[in-house]
C-alpha cells in the first residue's frame, strides 16, 4: 500500500533551518509530484511548493520563495523539504502529500519548533 | 493567488441530518480544455493528516462513503453529508489545485 513516512519532530532556534524529508513506498516514485503543505496552530493548511518527482521540477509558493528548497533522491524514493532563516512564525506541522491532481496520500506530519 | 472561503465556520447537526458546508473561490478554478474543475474536499480529525474526500468537485475518493457528496462549478461549491454520523465529527476543508494548492479555512462539523 502507498506509504508516505517523514522524519521526526524537530526544535530549531530562529536564524537556523530544517530539513523534513518524508520517505515513499508502494507506488512509482516518479509517476507523481509531491507537495509540502504546513498547518500552524489555529491557521488554515499553506501550501508551500511541490516538486515533479520525475523530473525534478520545482514550484514555490511566492510566499516561501527563496527561503524553501524541495528536492528529491529518485534511488531512495524519499524527498525532502528544507527551510531556512526559521522565525517563531514557522512553527507547524508539516506534511508531505503525492499527487496527480488532488492531493490523495499524505505523511503522518512532522513538528517543527522554533524556538530559542 | 486563489483564495478560497468556506461557509460557516462551524456547524452542529444531528444524527442522521444532512450537514451542507460551501466553498467559494476568489477566480474560477474551471479548466476550460478539460471541462474539470479543480476543487477538492478534505475530512481533519485531531492529529492526523487531511483525508481525501472528494476531487474534481464530485468524484468520491475511492473508499468514501456514499453520504459525502460534492456539487458545483467555476467559483462555487457545496459539500454535502447526506445524513451525519458521529465519525464524521472533523473539520472539512475545500482546496484547490487550479494553481498551486490553497484551502479554506476550514468548517468545524460538530454533533448537535
């Protein structure tokens, strides 16, 4: 069965960065994109970019742009996710979800803390 | 960017009742070449993550269980629950992946 599973929870101090990566099983890697969304306490679901795991495309949100990089490793099915210049704000929980059109399987989440 | 608001905020209904939760989108989210409309809507429970419900606005994820229909076009949309069960207890999301992919703020279905 498809399977997306992230890494951990993270504390980070404001000024560092994070790197999430969510790991895949049970489908072809590169038939489908992936997308990062986060989820901060009491706010809605933000999308943050996706990346076309086939061919390594990339697209940010502009709110994230330049502070976002999302890559993939096609040989261990995994990608990742790193954020950098992390402020309080960035406090969240974020996901990964594959892709066709909608969004159909997603991680578990991971927490990410920022504090100093 | 599409910026999509959801009506109400939260609503209770009673076992068995039909819950309506509307969705409306700032641009049309219709792609013409294909006549779909890129809407979906996603079940929240506490500590796990969104739930695919339904995509192109009306097709039922597989799984999904007949009570939970979705209708609409262009800008507005509607997520029906046909009669409520207590494991739909949630938060309901509408989301669209025209460009990019931005959500509603979410309607919080409770048990009256």
């Amino acid at each position: 069965q498809v399977q997306l599973v992230q890494s951990g929870a993270e504390v980070k101090k404001p000024g560092a960065s994070v790197k999430v990566s969510c790991k895949t099983s049970g489908y072809i890697f590169t038939s489908y994109v992936m997308h990062w969304v986060r989820q901060a306490p009491g706010q809605r679901l933000e999308w943050m970019g996706w990346i076309n795991a086939g061919n390594g495309n990339t697209k940010y949100s502009q709110k994230f742009q330049g502070r976002v990089t999302i890559t993939r490793d096609t040989s261990a099915s995994t990608v990742y996710m790193e954020l950098s210049s992390l402020r309080s704000e960035d406090t969240a929980v974020y996901y990964c979800a594959r892709a066709v059109g909608a969004p159909d399987s997603w991680g578990q989440g991971t927490q990410v803390t920022v504090s100093s | 960017d599409i910026v999509m608001t959801q009506s109400p905020d939260s609503l209770a209904v009673s076992l068995g009742e039909r819950a309506t939760i509307n969705c409306k989108s700032s641009q049309s989210v219709l792609y013409i070449s294909n006549n779909q409309n890129y809407l979906a809507w996603y079940q929240q429970k506490p500590g796990q993550p969104p739930k695919l419900l339904i995509y192109w606005a009306s097709t039922r994820e597989s799984g999904v269980p007949d009570r939970f229909s979705g209708s609409g076009s262009g800008t507005d949309f509607t997520l029906t629950i046909s009669s409520l069960q207590a494991e739909d207890v949630a938060v309901y999301y509408c989301q669209q992946f025209y460009d990019g992919l931005t959500f509603g703020q979410g309607t919080k279905v409770e048990i009256k």
